[in-house]
C-alpha cells in the first residue's frame, strides 16, 4: 500500500472527518446539510474521491466544533499541495487567521509548574482561555495521570493497586479569574482509576454561573497535591486544545543536584529530544529549570524528566525486569498462552457490528498506550488474541503516525506475490527476542467492513509484512512458525545492538 505524503494527508483529513462526524452520531448526509453542501459531498471526500477545499474545511470545523483538529489535517495538506506544485507561493496568513471562525476553545498561553516539596509534588496549571465558537463554554476537562516506574509498566501497575491516587489526596483547587476578580470553581470526577483521574471543572460556584460566551477571554487556574510515593520523575503536557504557547517549569531542591532532560513526540513524528533547550536558574535553595514553545501541534506530547545525582533511586534488577514484563503489563497475552494457537472468531457482520466497535476501541486503546512505551519506527499491529479476545479483529499503525490505524475484521489473504523478502520481526506477545521471516513483498487481502460489505486491500512491502504478521496470529500463528528450519532467534539485547530497519 504505497501512496505519496499528499495522498496521506488527504487520507489523514478524511479519517479526522469521519472520526468527529460519527462522534457527534452524525450521518454523512447530515453533516453535508448542515455544512451547506450536496448530500452526497461529504460522502466523497470521506471516500477520498473528492479532494477537501479550504471551504469545507472550514465549515466542517465550525460544524462539528472540532477544537481545531480538522483545520490542523487540512493545513498539513494544504502545505503539502502547495509545496508539489510549481508555479507560485501563498502570503502568509494574516495574524488572528490561525484557526478558523467556530473552532471552539482555545488555549492562549498556558504555564504548568511542578514543585517538589518534602512530602511530594505539587502541581499548579494556569491556562488562558479564549472561546471561538459560537456556544458558552461552561465546563473544562482535565487529567491528572501518574505512573511510578515509568520505565516498567508492570511493576508500576501493581504499585499502583495496592497504592491507588485518591482524590482526598489531591486535594484539587480551581480558580477563574477575569478582570482582577478570583472566584473558586465547582469540579465533578468523571473517571476515577487508580492511576489516572478525569475532571470537569466547572464554570459555577456555590454563588452563581460564569460561562465562557463566544468572543470572551478567561484565564483558570487549578492545583493538586501528589506523593512521592506515587509521582515517577516525569512531568508530561499533552496538547489537546489548540494552544499558542506552552511553557513548563520544574521547581527542584538544588541541594538533590537535578539532572533534566525532555521528550516529544506527535502524530507525525517519533519520540525525539525538544527541538529547545531545558533552561536553568538558582533561586536561593531551588533549582528552576524552564522551557517553553509556540502553536504546538495537536496532539504532541511533552515530557520532561529528571534524576536526583545527589540522592539516586535504586533501580529495580535488570535481570528480572524484561521487554515481555513490561507488554504484559499493559494487557498484551504473552507466548504459551492457549489462546495464542486458536483460530480468531469471525464476526457476524452487521449484527455484531456493536461488539465489533468495542474490540476495535480496545486494540486503538492499545496502540496508544504502545507509543508512550516504545517507538514502534517500522509501525505496529496487535490482533484481538493478544488481548485475550478470541475474535477476528486486528489494527495495524503504519510506520507514517500522520495515517490511521488500519482496521481488519474477519481478514483472509486472497492473493500473495511469488516475490518474497527475509527481514527481522518482533512480535508483542514475544518481545524478548525478534527473528528472520520470510514474507511475500505484497498481499491482497479481504477484509469486512461494519456494514457486513467486504472489501480487497492491497498491501505492499512493510505494511503488508505488518498486516500478514496480525493475520498468522487471527489463524493462530506465531512469528517462529514462519522461520526456515535451524535459523536461530536473537536475543532483543543483541538485536538493538545489530538490527537495522526494514529495507525496501
């Protein structure tokens, strides 16, 4: 399945139409009248036989209200077609034009700090809001996620079951101010694990309601408390509102000699270093490290980290902590398991279509959950057996993060190219070691769709690898199972010091 990054990007904007479309449990013809369109105009650039304009995406993220994640997809196609062709150049946009008219709310200016106290951390989050689109806002989602062993899932897990966060530990705050004036906002729990904590603050007190109207700008701040006995040495901003600028900054006893490094990464790019330094200051007794950046793109993730040289923290024994403990932490089924050898269950299509959703959601769950544990450069793929789900379904992340998952219900191989290649595979559910096999360089493969209509999907090189690796374990085939006889398997240890990507 070879197309160009113009063609991806077309696919990516379709994919982020349908999404927030089926969100709102909008029907295609629907959304084209309420858009102003022909009935059948959305229908065909979700079927990306029609290119989108800047028109309709404009309209469609003042339609369906999609905090800016529309008009960002279009952008990056827009930059692209414009960069293939040959003749002319754009002006830049004007100042004020970086979202367009409805997007929703956006975030300004936003300044999160992170002190470290003597019984734990203490986080405070200021955020400068402005309202795009043409409804009040009177409620805000935030989260609050730890994690005490970054670096292994399984222990942290377990760490956090017997030591679950509470919201008696939190002891959450939340304040908006407008024009000089501080007034106390209400909040309401909406998900409450024992690691991860979901909030709507609201714009309400015991006193009376201050929505956020259209065209109007608030500033909110909120704070909660943490123990060190659950908080990791990380400190991660996730953008998911379209923010102008972000700032971070770490306040850290000095007399601990901190040590701080940062990460990032996005829909379009693996994790790498900040493309900014982490800055340093002394203020008496503390040290304050900084950083900051500017129209962040949706969905980038942001991590800082730090180590204390001045009072190390063991580390838990190598030996025992392996690349498989930390899969099976997150829920991946682990080699030896039955499951692992039995054909999938196909689907009855569309009268499981329901179940069928919520099997996907769960594979897509984990896709996301791999990419904060692992880069994943060639791309990735998990089958519902992994998760202990007898079911015929898989999910495939091509290597490019600005595509979609590939979804595959009730797959079967119908043709194969004679030409074949031999390259190194992993697999999640056999982690600690990887293996040659021998895959045929394209596949053509049927695979269901919701509705119960099939289809026939060509895939080739790497991404027909991928597809063929999640379709074996839909049969109830490993890896190993396709290795020519006597070609032994390398240890992950060794492969990282001798393996190379995959080369087509």
């Amino acid at each position: 399945m070879t197309t160009s990054p113009l063609d991806r990007a077309a696919d990516s904007f379709a994919a982020e139409l349908a999404r927030q479309r089926t969100g709102r449990g909008l029907s295609k013809k629907q959304l084209a009248t309420l858009m102003g369109f022909d009935p059948s105009y959305v229908s065909h650039v979700e079927g990306r036989r029609h290119r989108p304009t800047e028109d309709f995406a404009r309209r469609a993220e003042a339609v369906l209200e999609a905090s800016g994640a529309i008009w960002q997809r279009f952008r990056e196609y827009d930059e692209l077609r414009h960069a293939r062709a040959e003749k002319g150049h754009r002006d830049p946009p004007l100042p004020g034009q970086w979202l367009p008219p409805g997007t929703g709310l956006v975030v300004e200016r936003e300044l999160a700090t992170l002190t470290h106290t003597d019984d734990g951390y203490r986080c405070v989050i200021r955020r400068e809001l402005y309202n795009a689109g043409t409804e009040p806002v009177t409620r805000y989602l935030v989260r609050v996620a730890v994690d005490r062993y970054p670096n292994d899932p399984g222990r942290s897990n377990r760490h956090h079951r017997e030591h679950p966060l509470t919201f008696a530990e939190l002891q959450l705050r939340a304040y908006r101010e407008d024009g000089g004036e501080r007034e106390a906002m209400h909040w309401r729990a909406k998900h409450d694990r024992d690691a991860f904590k979901e909030i709507w603050l609201l714009f309400e007190n015991g006193d009376r309601r201050f929505p956020l109207y259209p065209g109007d700008r608030a500033t909110i701040e909120y704070a909660y408390h943490v123990g060190q006995d659950k908080w990791g040495p990380w400190f991660q901003r996730a953008v998911r509102l379209p923010t102008r600028h972000l700032a971070v900054r770490l306040d850290l006893p000095a007399d601990l000699d901190p040590q701080v490094w940062g990460v990032e990464t996005s829909l379009s790019a693996e994790e790498g270093p900040l493309r900014t330094p982490v800055s340093r200051r002394e203020a008496g007794e503390r040290a304050l490290f900084d950083w900051a950046t500017d129209d962040p793109p949706l969905n980038a993730r942001y991590r800082l980290q730090w180590r204390f040289r001045g009072r190390p923290e063991p580390e838990p024994d190598a030996g025992r902590i392996r690349p498989s403990d930390r899969m099976r932490g997150i829920g991946i089924v682990q080699r030896g398991a039955d499951l692992l050898r039995q054909p999938a269950r196909p689907f009855d299509l569309p009268r499981e279509e329901r179940v069928a959703r919520a099997v996907v959601d769960r594979l897509c769950a984990v896709l996301v959950r791999l990419d904060e544990l692992h880069p994943f450069s060639k791309g990735v793929g998990v089958a519902a057996p992994q998760l202990g789900i007898g079911s015929a379904a898989a999910v495939v992340r091509p290597p490019d993060r600005t595509a979609e998952p590939v979804v595959l219900l009730n797959p079967r191989v119908v043709d194969a190219a004679p030409d074949t290649d031999e390259q190194y595979e992993g697999c999640l559910s056999f982690f600690d070691h990887r293996g040659l096999v021998p895959r045929p360089l394209r596949i053509d493969v049927e695979h269901a769709q919701y509705d119960g209509s099939r289809i026939i999907t060509s895939f080739e090189f790497g991404m027909a690898r991928l597809v063929a690796h999640e379709i074996d374990h839909l049969e109830g085939r490993l890896y190993v199972d396709r290795m020519a006889p006597g070609v032994p398997l390398v240890p992950i240890e060794e492969y990282r010091e001798t393996g190379h990507p995959w080369r087509y």
